[in-house]
C-alpha cells in the first residue's frame, strides 16, 4: 500500500495507462491510480529475473473452461529466456521481507457472556451476540440469527446483554432471598422442580422404548415372512 502510494503521488502510468500510452490510445481515466494489488502482483512475478514460467494454471478437464492456479512445485521455471529487469537476490529478498511482513494484531472482540444460550421467542433460533469495534459495552445485544436486514424469516428485534444482566441479577437476587426467608419453602420448590424433570425424562424413556418394542416386533414379522 506504502508503494502504491508513492507511485500515485509520483505521477507513474499505472500498467494499463503504460501500455495504452505505448500503443497510442486514450488514457484511462487515471493513469496514475495504483493499487496495492497491482503492486503486489508485479513483486510476486519471478520473470521480472529474466527467466519464464510456464504451467502456472491447469484445468481439471478439456471441458472445463475454469482455470485452477497450479502449485509452485507442479510449475516448470526455465532461466535466462530474456534479460533480467531486477537481480534475483533482490527478487529472493523481497519474497522473503513479504512473507514474514508484520501485521498489526486484530483487536480482540468481544465474547458474549450469554452467547449459545439465547433463543428467539418467535422462530426459536438462536440469538447471535452482535458487538464492534466501534460499539460500547452498553451497545452490545443479542439479535436473531433468522434476521437478515428485513430479508429473513423472522422480525427484526434484539436485546441488550445489559439489560439481560439485570435480569439475571434480580432473578439471583429473589432466589436468594427466597432462600433466606423460607429454607424449607425453598428446598420444597427445588425438589419439585426435580421431580417434574426426572418424570419428563422418564416419559421421554418410556416413549423411547415403546418405539423399541414396536420397531423390535416389525423386525420380527418381517423375518417371520421370509423364513
């Protein structure tokens, strides 16, 4: 980018504007506008050393028209084929300094602290904890995964993890309390709430093996049919 940069405030004919300006036709609309990918691609071409490489794409069928870029190792490198506008250790070096560039790190995001435990109330899909760099704590919500920009299936709303906070320490806030004030009231509605999930999940056993049985005696007259 640092390149492409200079090159700009240099006035240098980007490759497009060098070629029409060889060939004698107008300009594009800015001759001198590089980008960083330009750049990139001309450091990253070997014939620059004077040598030519070839079998750079291939195609997986003669019916394909899609060309796949080919494995530096599948390519064929034939040296010395024209003069060399650059030195191939300085070539060698700049893929090396390439390689290894340092990037500044991404800055951490924000996990949510209810994230995989919210579901919509409408679709039931899961709420995705939606932050950004430019978002405070206080911004952070949980929207629908099914919401896309009106485009979804589900209406567009959300909740903040604030709020959801809040809920959360007053819902710890009354457990407690009821703790405190009646143990034995307390220590009922928690053996209550046992006992519904243990016989939910006894139904569900009991669902589960009636399916057995039946899927068992199935099994068994269609043996019984072709013995």
């Amino acid at each position: 980018m640092q390149i492409a940069k200079l090159l700009t405030a240099q006035h240098v004919l980007t490759v497009k504007a060098h070629y029409a300006q060889r060939d004698g036709k107008p300009l594009p609309e800015k001759p001198y506008q590089w980008s960083p990918k330009s750049v990139a691609g001309i450091l990253e071409r070997p014939e620059y050393t004077g040598c030519t490489v070839n079998f750079k794409t291939y195609s997986k069928s003669h019916k394909l028209k899609k060309r796949l870029h080919n494995a530096p190792e599948n390519q064929r490198v034939f040296p010395n084929t024209q003069p060399a506008i650059i030195e191939e250790q300085v070539f060698a070096r700049v893929r090396e300094l390439r390689e290894n560039k340092r990037r500044p790190a991404k800055q951490a995001e924000r996990q949510g602290l209810f994230s995989g435990l919210l579901y919509c109330a409408d679709c039931g899909s899961k709420l995705h904890f939606a932050t950004g760099k430019n978002m405070t704590p206080q911004q952070d919500c949980y929207r629908c995964s099914r919401y896309k920009s009106n485009t979804g299936d589900c209406t567009m709303h959300f909740i903040r993890e604030e709020t959801l906070k809040l809920f959360v320490l007053q819902r710890i806030f009354d457990v407690t309390a009821l703790f405190f004030d009646d143990a034995m009231a307390f220590e009922e509605a928690a053996k209550k709430q046992r006992f519904q999930e243990a016989e939910k999940e006894a139904k569900k056993r009991r669902r589960e093996i009636a399916q057995a049985e039946k899927r068992i005696g199935e099994l068994d007259r269609i043996f019984q049919t072709h013995l």
